[in-house]
C-alpha cells in the first residue's frame, strides 16, 4: 500500500483532496495531518471516517516533537496543504502565519530530509506570491513580489522548498493555484460570505468598488490538478493551476445575487483593504501541455453548485456551513 502524508487535509482544499485521494486510487493509503486551528473542520471528512486506507493525526508541524512523532512512520509521498492562508488575518496580526507557513514547512522539509523515504513532495502554494499583474496571466517564470504578509510567507516557503531541491536534491515539486471556491469554505471567504449574507439579506460588503480581479477554479479541479502534479510532475519545476476564469468581486458578488434572485442593491461598499491587490492570473498553459490536465467544472455551474450547497446547510440548520 503507497503511503500518502497531506498535511492540513481537514481544511477546505485539503480535505477535498483527501477524499480524491480515495476514491481515485484503490492502492493509497492516506493520513491526514492536521492541527485543528479555527479554519479546519473534520465535518468536512465525515463520510470516510470508517475508511479503512484514512488516518487523522492531530499535529502542530511547527512543533518539532509533533513531527518527531509523525515521521516516526514513514512515508512514500507528501502533499503539503497545511498553511494559514486568510490575508485579512496576516494584515492583523502576521506572527501565525510565519509560524505555520515558514517555520512549518521548514521543519516538515527536514524532516522529509533526514527520514529519507519520501519519494516527492508537492508544495501548495498560491498565485498571490507574485503580487498584483496590471493585466495578461502571469507564466511560472516571473519573480515573486508578495504584497501582504500572507502572501510573504507563502513566497518564504516556496523558496525554501526550492532551496531544499538544490541544495539537498530533495524530490519537491511546486504548485501556485489561483482562488478556490466549493463547499466546505470557511465563512470568512468571500464567496460563502457574500452567500451567506445574501441567504439572510444582509447588506453584502465589497472592498472599494469591488473592482478587484481574481481567477476563479472550482475546489474539485484544483484537486486533480495537485494529483496529476504528485503523479507525473517534474522535481524542481512550478505548476500553474487555474481555469483562467477572471472575473472581478463585483461581478460574482452580483452572479451570487442572481442565484438567489436577491436584489443588486445588498452590494455595500466597505473600506479598503490595507494594500489591497488589485489582480491575480495566472497562466496555466504548462500543466495543460505537460501533464494533459484541464478544469472540468465552469465558473457558471461551479458557482451554482456552491451556492446550492451552502443555502442548503441554512436551511437545515446545520451548524456552521464552513
């Protein structure tokens, strides 16, 4: 059985990828890594609770005896999900995101160092890590230019992934992904925000005039995507993944409405965010050609899906639709 480690697989994107993990392969054994900080939600993973091939391990990577203890076992491939990933909070307060970012994924990388069995290791990362593009879709080769301590730690640790891979051949490949959305995100995001407000007709705030671009990948694609990185990605290399769908925050906040057949006058504008990117896009032209894979899910059909799903979980009364 080929041993799977994804750390922080019960937050939003990870614990999807978890359960892709499963169903598309019979031979992988999967143990999920995660410390359980406000945004993880093992809800999420209820339905593969009694699976045989599924493991949880409550652990902090950033706790050197926490990943004594995990590394005890070893492990034939790592996928390394596990970050603090809300710009918001690093605007406020930018220590946790250090901790976990950098010094997380620098402990897991030594560990992966001296234990010697991980044959790759896929690094998530984020379309952030190059800073705001006046437009176009950014390639793999551009230098990063991070505009906010969120997007700072995820560059810190890309390069200390790639540093790692010259300096130790460590066998890591890199993917930067563009914005998620699906069911399962936590309610501090912006699309199951602006659900949520517009399931209760609560005023739906948008940062400036709302403007700001963004590219937008349903939470299923960016999965495969990973997988087919794990599978056939080159060490050393970046992947792009995105569906190339950019659209601005006004303009989903208005589809949003559209879904819900809610009034347009529920956009609010609010106070901008502290140096506030304008746009993200990435170009992802590498992964298609190299390694064959393509989004399947529109941003039309993701989008109804998601605001299904979440006005669901209202109307039942459900808990938190995180």
């Amino acid at each position: 059985m080929h041993r799977v480690l994804v750390t922080g697989g019960a937050g939003f994107i990870g614990s999807h990828y978890v359960r892709h993990l499963l169903r598309t392969h019979t031979d992988i054994e999967v143990i999920n890594a995660d410390a359980l900080t406000y945004s993880a939600n093992l809800q999420s993973l209820a339905d593969i609770e009694g699976e045989s091939r599924y493991r949880f391990i409550k652990i902090d990577l950033a706790n050197q005896a926490d990943i004594d203890c995990l590394f005890s076992t070893p492990f034939d491939e790592v996928v390394h999900f596990a970050a603090e990933s809300h710009v918001d909070r690093s605007i406020q307060g930018a220590e946790a995101f250090i901790r976990s970012n950098i010094l997380g994924t620098y402990r897991l990388l030594e560990a992966i160092r001296h234990g010697g069995t991980v044959k790759k290791m896929v690094h998530i990362s984020t379309d952030e890590v190059y800073g705001s593009i006046e437009k176009g879709r950014t390639p793999e080769g551009e230098p990063l230019a991070p505009g906010n301590p969120y997007s700072a730690s995820k560059a810190g640790s890309d390069l200390l992934c790639l540093a790692y891979v010259n300096t130790y051949k460590l066998p890591i490949v890199l993917t930067r992904c563009t914005n998620n959305y699906g069911p399962w995100q936590h309610l501090e995001k912006f699309i199951p925000k602006a659900i949520l407000h517009a399931v209760e007709n609560r005023p739906l705030p948008l940062y400036g005039a709302g403007n700001q671009e963004r590219d937008w990948i349903y939470v299923t694609d960016h999965c495969a995507a990973v997988d087919r990185v794990r599978e056939a990605g080159r060490v050393g290399e970046v992947y792009h993944i995105g569906a190339e769908n950019t659209a601005s925050n006004r303009t989903i906040a208005e589809q949003i409405l559209d879904l819900l057949q809610k009034p347009h006058s529920l956009i609010q504008q609010a106070k901008d965010r502290l140096g506030h990117d304008f746009r993200y896009s990435l170009n992802t032209t590498k992964i298609r050609e190299e390694l064959g894979w393509q989004p399947q899910v529109s941003l039309e059909k993701g989008l109804k899906e998601t605001v299904k799903w979440y006005q669901t979980r209202w109307e039942r009364k459900e808990g938190s639709p995180r």
